[in-house]
C-alpha cells in the first residue's frame, strides 16, 4: 500500500543558505505553479486554483462545464501576470441508457468573479476526440493552445494538429505527434515535437531541427531564455538528467549530463528573474538514497545542486511543479508517497 500527498516547500532566495520551510493547504496532483505580478504564488491543481497566503494555500476558484452534464475530464490552467485565470479543458457527457460518449474543448477566461466559456469543438467519441497537447502564455498574457484531433470518415480515421491563440485556431496541419511542446523566444511562438522515434524536433522561423542525440520517452520539458530554448529529459541509454541547449541565432546545439544514475524520470525547469535556471529532478541511488535535488544553471554551466528532499521510507519528486517570484523566492510542490512496511 501506498500513500500519497502533495508537498510544497519554500526556499529563500539562496537555495543552499537555509532550509526550506514546508507550505500547507492543499492535496492532488500539482499540474502548475504560477506567479504573477506582485510576486504572488498561485498552485493549479486540476481545475482549482490555490493563492498562497502566509504558510498555506487558500482556494481561490474552480472552473466547471457551465453545462453541469458535462464533467471536465483534461485541463490546463494559467494565471497571468495581471492575476487573469485562463485555460483551455475538455469535458465529457454519457447520457442515460446510451453507449454514445459527447465531449466539447472549451476556451475559459475568468477575471474576478466571472468566467467565460467559449466552446472551440463539440461531437461524440464514437467518431472524433480531441486532446490538449500542449498550452504556453506569451508576455502579453495570450494563452496558445496546441491539439490533437482525430476523426473518422466513413470507415478510416484521420488526425489533425490545431494551433490556437485566445480560443481562436490560426493554424492547422494534418497528422499528429505522440508529444508536443510550445514555446515562446522574444515573439515567436516554438514548437517542439516528439516523434514516434522518440526524437525532439525544434520548428522555428519554418525550419525544423532534429535535436542530436536527444530521446526522451519519459517527462521532458521546453524553458525558452533570451535567444535559447533549453530542454530538459531523462535519457534512457544513460540513465541520466540532461540539459540541452540551443541557441537560435547560431544554430549551435550543446547538451550537457547534469547527473547520473537513475535521475531526471521526473523534473521542473523554470528561469529566474535574472536569467538563471532553476531545475528540481527527481533521483535514486538506492533504496535509501532517492528524492528530489535542485541545480542552478547560469550560462552553460552548472552553478549549484542540492538535496531538497530525501527519505527512506518513501520516494518523492513525483509529478513536480516549481517556479520562482520577483523576490526570487521558489515554491515548488510534488507528490510524495508512504512506501509500504
């Protein structure tokens, strides 16, 4: 049996300088930690949303079908630097004495007490579906949106990849990719796929890069900062965190093993105000040495890495969120389970 829960720790500027104190208020899977302009922490379970108030996290609001059929079933919530909450969720509805499943893929903005639900697709399982790739939130608070498609037409299936901009599509391909990433350099929107090679390709300007010498088939993650996009995975042929570097203006690639052994299943990026990189990974030596570690990163070296959590009994740095305020002070929050005696 086992036992799980979210943790939520805040350290102070200078990770190592002091240990983080513990933050309380809320159980779930953690799916984002967002910041907005005030340096204040919002906690994105699901589709309820945390502030952190003191010690704890206080419930600020959750986002529901305006259709209490239907239940939300996928969700990706963002709060802006303005404190505006917005999202994109799909939801599902299975009538009584009926085998036929209906869905919708929903655009919400909330300000304040009110939310605005714009419906971006609708059917039935039985012949289309939709699943939210991806979602990224440009400097001006425009939340971008990334889906995959699928529908049948007479008996054979065929999939479309959808882009969207505050609930308005701009752009379509056909065909789709086992993963998808979105980000932004300066204005430019980036994508970064997966194929089913297990390959990470880069589009940009209308080129696209195959990133050498880069698989990931577990967790991986897509932090742009000035001119480059790092990317962060597991690779499985080493068994090692890896951080990957690329720069758009010289096309140049470097990808540096952060740590070995059985790390990186599991991380979060996220930058600094004053550039640098902060990464919390999960990792495991043996079964008395495993948890979660945090590494600094600044130009293309590594500046600091740190335990932040580690214990016999259970393992930890599931399923971890993270990010960090003007004040550079750092949330981060993971699931942690009781390992059975």
């Amino acid at each position: 049996m086992k036992r799980g829960w979210l943790l939520f720790l805040l350290l102070p500027k200078l990770v190592v300088a002091a240990p983080p104190a513990t933050i309380s208020g809320i159980s779930g899977r953690i799916d984002r930690i967002a910041t907005d302009a005030e340096g204040g922490f919002h906690a994105i379970v699901g589709p309820s949303i945390y502030r952190l108030v003191g010690d704890h996290f206080e419930h600020e609001r959750t986002i529901r079908d305006p259709d209490t059929n239907y239940t939300i079933t996928d969700i990706d919530l963002w709060v802006t630097p303005a404190g505006i909450v917005k999202g994109y969720y799909a939801s599902h509805y299975s009538p009584e004495r009926s085998d036929a499943t209906y869905y919708r893929l929903h655009y919400v903005v909330c300000r304040a007490s009110r939310c605005r639900h714009r419906t971006l697709r609708s059917g039935n399982l039985k012949s289309s579906h939709t699943t939210i790739e991806s979602t990224a939130l440009d400097r001006n608070g425009a939340l971008y949106l990334v889906e995959s498609y699928a529908y049948k037409n007479g008996k054979r299936w065929h999939s479309q990849t959808s882009w969207y901009r505050d609930g308005a599509q701009f752009k379509k391909e056909e065909g789709t990719y086992p993963e998808i990433r979105l980000a932004f350099l300066d204005e430019e929107l980036v994508t970064v796929k997966r194929t089913y090679l297990g390959n990470l390709e880069i589009e940009s300007r209308g080129i696209s890069l195959t990133v050498p010498g880069v698989k990931s088939y577990y967790t991986w993650h897509v932090l742009p900062s000035g001119d480059s996009l790092h990317l962060f995975h597991h690779d499985p042929a080493t068994k090692s965190m890896i951080w990957t570097r690329w720069n758009r203006t010289t096309g140049q690639v470097e990808s540096l093993p952060l740590d070995t052994q059985e790390t990186g299943i599991e991380s979060a990026p996220f930058l600094l105000p004053d550039g640098r990189i902060g990464l919390f990974y999960s990792y495991y030596r043996n079964p008395f040495n495993k948890g979660l570690r945090f590494a600094l990163l600044e130009n293309d070296r590594m500046v600091e890495n740190v335990i932040i959590d580690r214990a016999a009994d259970r393992n930890s740095g599931w399923h971890i969120a993270a990010n960090a305020n003007l004040r550079e002070e750092i949330v981060v929050g993971f699931t942690s389970d009781l390992l059975a005696r």
